[in-house]
C-alpha cells in the first residue's frame, strides 16, 4: 500500500470514528434523562449478549491462544463473573440512582436551602480492552458504563483480531450502533481511538500504553480510568499456613498461565521459611498440572514475542545469580508452536535483573526472602504502587505496618485475586498501576457525573447577612467571627 493509500485510509477512518461519536453523543443530548427502566433493560441485554454467545466466544479466545487457553477457565473467568456483576448492578442500581441529601452552611440551612448530588451519566464511554482476558475486560466496564447511563464504544485488542471481528458481528444484535459499537482495527486505529473526544475513557493495559492512552484522552481534556499491571508482591508472614499460602499462590501464579494483571508477580518469605515454601509451590503446581506442554487445563503464553522474552528474563537472572528450578516432568517445549511455559522458580535474584523490574505476565517466580519484617516495605519500594498486594498469615499487627507502608491498589489477605470478584470493592490502582476504579458503586459513580444541586426559597439571604454591597460593619462582624480580627 503506498503512502498515498495508507492517508486515505487513515483519512476515511477517522472520518467514520468522528462520526460514530458524534452519533452516540447525538443520541445521548435527544435522550435527556436515562430512566432505571432503560439501563436495566440495557444491562440485561448485555446479559443475554454473554449467556448466549459464551461458547463462540471462548472458543474464539482459545483458538487465539493457540489452542492453549483452557475454556472451562474461560467460563467462570469471563462469562459467570460477568453475569453475576450484571445481576448485582441490576439489584443495586435504584439505590445507587437516588440523590444524595447534603447538608447546607449557616443561615441558608434555616432560611430554606437544600443541597444534594445526583448522578447524571457523562455520555460517551470508550473503552479500550486487552488480548489477555479479552471479553471480560470489556464487558466489565462496560457494565458500569450502562449502569450510570452512558453509551459506549468499544475497541478491542489489535491482538485478538478474531475475538474483535466477533465483537463487531454480534454487539450489533442487542444494541444499537447509537447505544454500543465496536471498532476494529490495529495500532493505528487505537492511537486515533483514544483521541476522540469520548465523555470518559477507560484503557485496560500496561503501564507504558497507558501513558500513551493518557496523554492522547488530554488533547479533549477527557477524564480516565486507568486500569494498569505492575509487580504484585506476596507477601508470607512467619504466621502464615505454609501449605495454605503455597497452594493459593501457586493456583493464583499459573491462572491464565500467569497472564492476569492481577497475578503473584513475586514472593516475599522469611529467610528460614524459603524452601519449605518452594518444596509446596513444586508440589502444588505437579498436582494441579501433571504435565504442561498437552494440558487442556493450562494456558500457554500468547504469542512468541512474550514467550522470548519471558525467556530473556530467565536467562538474564540465571547469568546474573539467580537459582533456577522448572516445575514439571515435560520441561521442554513439545514442538515449537507448542507455548505452554512451566512453572520456572527464580531464587537467589537481586535489583540487577530485569525481572526484579520489568511486569512478568507468565510463569516465572521469583522469590525474595527477608530477615526482619520492618525490611519488607524496602523491598517492595523499587517496585512500588503494584495493582494488588497480597499478604499470608495471622499476625494483625504485620497486616497494618503492610497496610500503612505500601501503597497498592487492592489488597487481598490468605488468598489470591479473590478481591477482583467482589462486586461490592472497587477495582483500580494507584500511581503506576493506575487510576480510578469501577465494579460496583465505585464503577457507577466513576462513570457519572456528580452534580452538586442546591436550591433556596425567594427569600433573599445574602442582605441578612450583609453580604451585598455596600458592605458594612455588619458584614465585617460575620467575617472576624471566622478571620480573627479585620
């Protein structure tokens, strides 16, 4: 395609993406108020879309894994945990809806005013999802876009082209293209994207595309829900079930085959408890996955580019120090389009290595140990503001230093990415794992505006307190019982 070409290309998708906004946001001004009815009806919908198109979908997901996708984590991961959210929402949403009553300032209170905030929807909603959990990264926000009224448009990932297409085919059966819309295409597609003057966007992603996302959202001054990776640490208390936390992290690591922003990025143990904690995760991991290069149950890496570099930060640690252990009896690839990664244990790693600093997103663990408790913060530090943070044991004192020394995005106690589920928390991070959150209230009201409303009598308050010009000593009073002297 020559240069000429690729413009008018260029040109013509970015005449049809303006459109479709200016679409949507035309459909949104001519609505006026989205009532309860609508958005239920709206998000059952959207449930309808999941129950009756799941097997097509995962099936899309797995062939674009490769074949390497296991469909039965498919179903509870991306489809009933999607139906569920939709089922809370559509329970909640009427409380959610009401106006807030706020309380007003002296005298206004007693002279008749009122204050309150309603949620209004914003409008238009974009939504950018990843190849990794590429249905459910999008229905999950576009759940709280529905649920606060919004319309939306939906950009999957360049890397999942079949799972887009299939968007893009069966979105416009439950909804119209002025209610939700796909667009499809690659990078250069996301770039113009994220340009368009969308009411809210939301990105799901790593922590450099986000940047990009960001920077793009701010030539239409358009607000942001980033939802990003970053190194989940975990973290093993001396009062932890070893067993306990061995198998919970181990089930957590290898879900997806690692690839889940939410996975154990690396572990963090009393230096006496190590290898009785590699001893359980070697164990756990041989029992769940007797094999690994032809296990439906196992998911491979997506795509060669991930599975050399996750390759490059093995043999980066290993010439650097580390200790390597490959969990499995098949530790080499099958055939080599054959992508499912064994579980490799990195001990012995230090800052030099580039997978102390670089998001994993696979099968490979590195652990660190720690002498004293008051050490563990330091440690995480380098790799700070993670999206999750997850702590093993009973001592309630370490939960609090953990709790007030490190800052993460989520937290979960005795277990792995079980806060994610809970429709109730919010999910989002902080600094480099992101911003804002949604599920929930919290998805509800990051996708509304909260409209501040006040409203007075005819009577006219500002001369009972002098507060009109010409101001006088009446007004200098009020003013020196809140200043001080004047």
């Amino acid at each position: 395609m020559s240069i000429a070409e690729k413009k008018n290309v260029t040109e013509l998708v970015s005449q049809d993406l303006d459109g479709l906004i200016e679409l949507q946001k035309k459909s949104f001004r001519a609505e006026g108020e989205v009532t309860y009815a609508t958005r239920v009806d709206r998000l059952k919908r959207l449930k309808a879309l999941i129950v009756e198109n799941k097997t097509a979908f995962a099936t899309t997901t797995k062939r674009e894994f490769n074949g390497a996708r296991s469909y039965e984590f498919s179903l509870f991961s991306e489809y009933a945990s999607k139906v569920e959210a939709i089922d809370y929402s559509v329970k909640h949403l009427k409380q959610w809806m009401k106006p807030e009553r706020r309380k007003t300032n002296k005298p206004m209170n007693f002279l008749g005013g009122k204050g309150q905030v309603r949620y209004f929807p914003k409008g238009v909603v974009g939504i950018i999802s990843p190849w990794n959990l590429p249905f459910g990264l999008t229905v999950a926000p576009l759940t709280s876009a529905l649920a606060a009224g919004n319309r939306a448009l939906l950009k999957p990932s360049e890397y999942v082209p079949e799972t887009a297409e299939l968007f893009a085919e069966i979105v416009p059966q439950y909804f119209p293209e002025d209610e939700v819309a796909v667009v499809t295409g690659g990078v250069e597609i996301s770039q113009k994207f994220a340009e368009l003057p969308f009411d809210h966007l939301l990105f799901t992603g790593s922590t450099g595309v986000g940047a990009q996302v960001m920077r793009s959202a701010s030539k239409n001054l358009v607000p942001v829900t980033l939802e990003l990776g970053g190194k989940s640490p975990v973290v093993i208390g001396r009062s932890a079930k070893l067993d306990l936390a061995g198998t919970r992290l181990t089930f957590g690591k290898l879900l997806n085959g690692g690839q889940l922003c939410l996975s154990p990025d690396y572990a963090l143990v009393p230096e006496e408890l190590e290898e009785q904690l590699v001893a359980r995760i070697i164990h756990e991991a041989e029992s769940m996955y007797p094999n690994i290069t032809e296990n439906e149950d196992y998911a491979g890496v997506f795509d060669e580019r991930h599975f050399m570099r996750l390759q490059n930060y093995i043999d980066d640690a290993v010439a650097k120090g580390a200790t390597l252990t490959i969990v499995g009896a098949d530790k080499s690839r099958a055939s080599a389009d054959n992508r499912r990664m064994p579980l490799h244990i990195l001990q012995n790693v230090n800052e030099n290595m580039q997978v102390m600093h670089e998001e994993i997103f696979g099968p490979v663990l590195p652990i660190m140990t720690y002498g004293d408790f008051t050490q563990v913060p330091d440690k995480i530090e380098p790799r700070r503001n993670p999206l999750a943070l997850y702590y093993f044991g009973k001592d309630r004192s370490e939960q609090e230093y953990l709790l007030n020394h490190v800052q993460s995005g989520g937290v979960c106690i005795n277990d792995i990415t079980l806060h994610y589920v809970q429709e109730d928390l919010p999910f989002g991070g902080i600094g480099a794992s992101g911003m804002g959150a949604y599920h929930g209230p919290e998805g509800f009201r990051g996708m509304s505006h909260a409209r501040a409303i006040y409203s007075q009598t005819m009577i006219d308050v500002l001369p009972i307190i002098g507060a009109r010009p010409p101001f006088g000593e009446k007004f200098r009073k009020k003013i020196s019982k809140i200043l001080g002297p004047i």
